[in-house]
C-alpha cells in the first residue's frame, strides 16, 4: 500500500492543478464578460462628441455599481429637459389641441415604455454599467414582448425601468456638456427618439378605454382583484365575465392586460345589448 502512496498523491495534485486552471480560465471569462464597452461608440450612436468625457462615463454608471457617482443627477436633468423639449415642439406644431391633449401626448413620448425602447434601438443598454442581476433577463424580455406593440404597450408590459433613466441621463450629460443648449439636445435627440408618437397615433390607455366605452353604452364595469391568489383580475361588464389579465411580476400590468383582454372581447357584449 505505501508504494501507492506517491501515485495517489501525484495523481491527486494533477486533479487540484486543473481545477485551478478551470477556475482561472472561469474567471478569465467572467472579467472578459463583464468588462465594459468603449463608450467612443456611444459618441458615434449620438453623432455628438463630449467636450468633459466623465459626464458620458457618468451617464452609463448606475448606482447599483457602487461607485462614487452615478447616473442619478443626470437623469433628474434630462427628465425636465425631455419634458421642456416636447413641450415646446408640441405648442408650436399642435396650435389647435387643448393643454389636456398635449399633455397626454407629451407624457405619452417620454415615460418608461416609451424611452426604454429607445434605449434597446439604439443598443445603449449594451455599455451600461451596473450590478443588477435580473437586469439583462427583464432587457431580453423586454425586447421580445414590444414587438406585439410597435409603438407603445400603453401599460401591457413590464418595463427595465434603468433603460429609461439611462436614456434621461444621457440627455442630461448633453444638455450639461453643451452649456445648457435646449437647440443642441434637440439637434441630438429628435431622430433617435423616433417614432415619435403624434395626434393621429396617440392611443387611450385600455383602462381609460374601458370605463369611457362602457359609460357611453350605460354598462357597469367592475375588477375582480385576484392578483394575491393567482396574479390576475378578472373584468365583469353587467355582471358579466368579458376578460381576464395576469403578470406575476406587477398587479398595474395585470390590471391593465384584464382590461385590453374585456376590451377585444366587449364587441360581441354591446352587439348584444343593442339587439
């Protein structure tokens, strides 16, 4: 037995030699993974070339990094800046709409939906850094799930919410790096938003859609609330089952599927009722 000994350990030397190697070669991978892309690209996406590189570097840092500064500040810029940018573009193009409409049309081209789509045209996700683990996950879903809505889910998916700071925070660092240019964030950000949602293509929310439809033809609507037990709600119209909506992440996405689902199914109610 002793002779076999130095074999056992030879062999069991060779073992912990190539875990080591495996490990180091895993980790290679991992840096290699998570190394961040040259934000040189970014410039070239925007067409704009910053004048102090550490807003750009800024813009992509989330606070979920840990670092000493993050995105944040920008992106409490350029939420007003995108708000006054529309603002001012809608006025002048739109002179007949009342404040109301605008307003609609104006939140409707700068909330979460609409900038996180932005920011997955544009590949700008792809050089943001962060340590967020289900983030890529909720990007990928993301991605898939607006391709059943070109425009706008109004409310039907759920939105990475990082991707529209991002994009804030990038109109931040430019309004910041271009000495405060309303004309030159414009300039930058008018195609990349595109499509821009507009009078003829602004659509209600399904809930709003609901009760108004209903209203109008003296029906009562009324939400079971089952997200608790099964993640879903359930839509009654005159005491009747017209459509059911379920997301297990948020109970405000499944409320809103359950009144798109009564919404399609609702014709064949008020066909009905008239007959």
């Amino acid at each position: 037995m002793k002779s076999l000994e130095p074999l056992l350990n030879l062999q069991h030397l060779c073992v912990n030699e190539k875990a080591n190697d495996s490990s180091v070669e895993s980790t290679k991978k991992t840096e290699s993974f998570t190394t961040p892309l040259s934000l040189d690209e970014v410039e070239v996406i925007l067409g704009y070339e910053f004048k102090n590189k550490q807003l750009l570097e800024e813009a992509f840092t989330d606070a979920s990094l840990g670092e000493d500064f993050s995105n944040e500040r920008l992106e409490y810029v350029g939420d007003s800046v995108l708000n006054l940018l529309f603002t001012k573009d809608q006025y002048f193009e739109y002179p007949d709409l009342s404040p109301g409409v605008l307003t609609r049309l104006r939140a409707a081209n700068v909330d979460s939906d609409k900038l996180a789509r932005v920011a997955v045209k544009h590949g700008f996700h792809r050089f943001l850094r962060h340590k967020k683990p289900l983030l890529e996950d909720q990007i990928r879903q993301f991605s898939e799930e607006i391709r059943r809505y070109p425009l706008h889910s109004n409310g039907l998916v759920d939105v990475p919410k990082a991707l529209a700071d991002l994009v804030e925070s990038i109109i931040g660092a430019v309004f910041i790096d271009s000495n405060s240019s309303i004309d030159i964030v414009w300039k930058v950000f008018k195609d990349l938003l595109e499509p821009i949602i507009r009078r003829e293509t602004l659509r209600i929310h399904p809930v709003t859609q609901l009760y108004e439809m209903c209203q109008k033809k003296n029906l009562k609507v009324k939400f079971v609330d089952l997200w608790k037990e099964s993640t879903t709600f359930d839509v009654f119209v005159d005491d009747q089952f017209v459509g059911r909506g379920s997301c297990r992440l948020k109970k405000e996405i499944a409320h809103n599927r359950a009144a798109k689902d009564a919404l399609d199914n609702i014709v064949r109610i008020l066909d009905k009722k008239d007959t």
